[in-house]
C-alpha cells in the first residue's frame, strides 16, 4: 500500500510540474553584426549559432525606425534562390522594407557558403539550409516580439522549395500563410539549369565519387556537395502534394511566362496543388523584381507580396 501512495504522490508532482513548469526556449549564442539605417527602417545584422553545426547563421532583421518592442508584431522570413544571398543582392529591400513599415518584422538569412556565411558551399545542402531556417524562425519567435500567429514565409526559386519541403516535412505548423515566387519544385525541370538529366547525372556521379563537384550556371560557378545531390532525391516526386497533405491554408504564387529556369508550368502546378492565389509577371524571366527594374515585375512581385502579408497576418 505504502508502495502505491509513493507511485501517486510522485505522478501528482509530475503533472503539477507539466502544468506549472513549462520549459523555456534556451537562447542560443548570438553575434551582434551592424545596424544599417535605410529611409523608414533599422536592419539590424545578428549571427545566430547554429544548433547542427558550429557556425554561426547570418541573419538580418529589418524593423521600423519607430519600432515598438514592447508590442507583438507579424513576422516574415524571406528565403533566397541558389547560390544568392541574404536579400537577393538587395532586391528584396524593396518587400522588407515595406512590411517592416507595416509594423512587421522580417528576417532575411545567408545558407552557407553564401553573403556573409563563414562556411564552404559544400555545405550548402537542403538539410543543412532547412536546419538554419528553423533555428532562425525559433530564435525570432522565442526572443524577438513575435505574434506567433501571425508567421509568413517568403521563398523564390530554390528558396521557394526550400518552404515546400519545410512543410513537407511537418515543420511548417507556425506559417500562417506563404508566398512562393518560381519555386523549383520538380527536380526534372530544376536539372534543366544543371545542363539536363544526362549531364546533372554525369556531375552527380562525379560528387559521389569526389565528394563534390564544380558546376558553373549562368550564375556562378559552385562546388556542389554529394549530400546536395543526395537531398534532392529525397523530394525527387510529389513534393508539392507532400506538403499540401500538411498545409491547407492560403497562399500566393508568382511566375512569369517567359521563366527558363523554373518553368511557368512548375509554378501553376504548385499553385493548382496548394490551391493558390496566383499573380504572373508576364516577361523578364527568371528575374522578377530581384534583378529587374520593369516597374510591372515591382509592382506584381513587391506591392503583390507586401500586400499580401498585410491582408493575412495583420
């Protein structure tokens, strides 16, 4: 009997500690960078210790030059394409900076091997750039004035993947709505960048064997890792169902018509699987507002966007 009273008493404290005892988040080791003050804003640079690797993930937040830190604010993290960086070479400026004058906070981050990363692009794998992404939103969330109903993600090109598969995956739970400009989904088109099946083949080959392999794009010239490769594979089919298995809530997709690097059909059939309000920016390709200044693509990419999260997360 005795022996059962001792069992009660300790499930008791047990359950008055899960009620009463909640874990706190622990704040990781930060670096504080440089502030930057543009026209109506404050970026701020902190480096935010990675909890898969010992680096520090760069990230830049942009807040108004009137921000309030004592109220809860919508929160977007904007993801960049391949081998880009933090702000797309500062084409996103233009969305930051607006939502963060609508009394958001934006965060905007370099993978590794990226703007002001540390690392080698060889690191710069999917695992590796969701990993940061989830560290980053946690950090901002836990310790920043977050509305923690009010999360949106950003993703163009590669990084419009990179939501898919957070989501796919069962990690896009705190994203109350997404924006997706081009996102290479299917990996049969993406290969097309990488010179076609038969070539993206020969490089993937030549990874496994070197570990890693130079490919130039019309980008850049990249070393691209046997875990790059071997990522992919792991959404190679049905990524966008995947993720509309775990995601029904609203969301915008962009494309243009004349886009050679993620087909315009990609983008309509995310946006038909996700069932997804849809914008198109007609020309200029794969550059959309980040590396063109047609004031259509800017108005449909940038005011689209900004006015977007406004309508869904204020």
């Amino acid at each position: 009997m005795r022996t059962i009273y001792q069992i009660a008493i300790v499930l008791i404290l047990a359950l008055v500690c899960l009620a009463g005892c909640a874990t706190k988040a622990v704040k990781p080791e930060t670096a504080e960078g440089e502030s930057t003050v543009r026209e109506g804003v404050v970026v701020k640079q902190i480096g935010i210790k990675s909890s898969a690797r010992d680096a520090f993930i760069p990230t830049y937040v942009t807040v108004a030059e009137n921000f309030d830190s004592e109220a809860k604010h919508p929160f977007v993290i904007m993801l960049h394409g391949h081998g880009g960086n933090h702000n797309e070479w500062g084409g996103y400026d233009a969305i930051s900076d607006g939502l963060a004058k609508q009394g958001f906070i934006v965060v905007t981050l370099d993978y590794s091997g990226c703007g002001a990363s540390t690392e080698s692009f060889k690191l710069n794998t999917m695992t590796n750039m969701k990993s940061d992404t989830l560290d980053v939103i946690s950090y901002y969330k836990n310790f920043w004035p977050v509305d923690k109903k009010n999360i949106g993600i950003f993703g163009y090109s590669m990084g419009g993947r990179l939501a898919l598969e957070i989501t796919a995956d069962g990690n896009g739970k705190d994203f109350a709505t997404m924006v997706l400009v081009a996102p290479a989904e299917d990996l049969e088109d993406l290969k097309g960048l990488f010179g076609g099946a038969d070539k993206f083949a020969e490089l993937q080959a030549q990874a496994e064997k070197d570990g890693y392999v130079d490919f130039t794009t019309i980008y850049s010239t990249l070393p691209l890792s046997k875990e790059w490769f071997e990522d992919l594979e792991k959404h190679s089919d049905n990524l966008v169902e995947d993720a509309t298995a775990k995601y029904i809530k609203e969301s915008l997709v962009i494309w243009a018509t004349d886009d050679t690097t993620v087909h315009p059909e990609v983008s309509q059939h995310v946006a038909d699987v996700l069932g997804s309000t849809t914008a198109n920016t007609i020309a200029d390709g794969h550059s959309y507002s980040f590396y063109s200044t047609n004031a259509d693509n800017a108005r449909t990419v940038n005011g689209g966007t900004i006015d977007w999260f406004v309508s869904h997360l204020k």
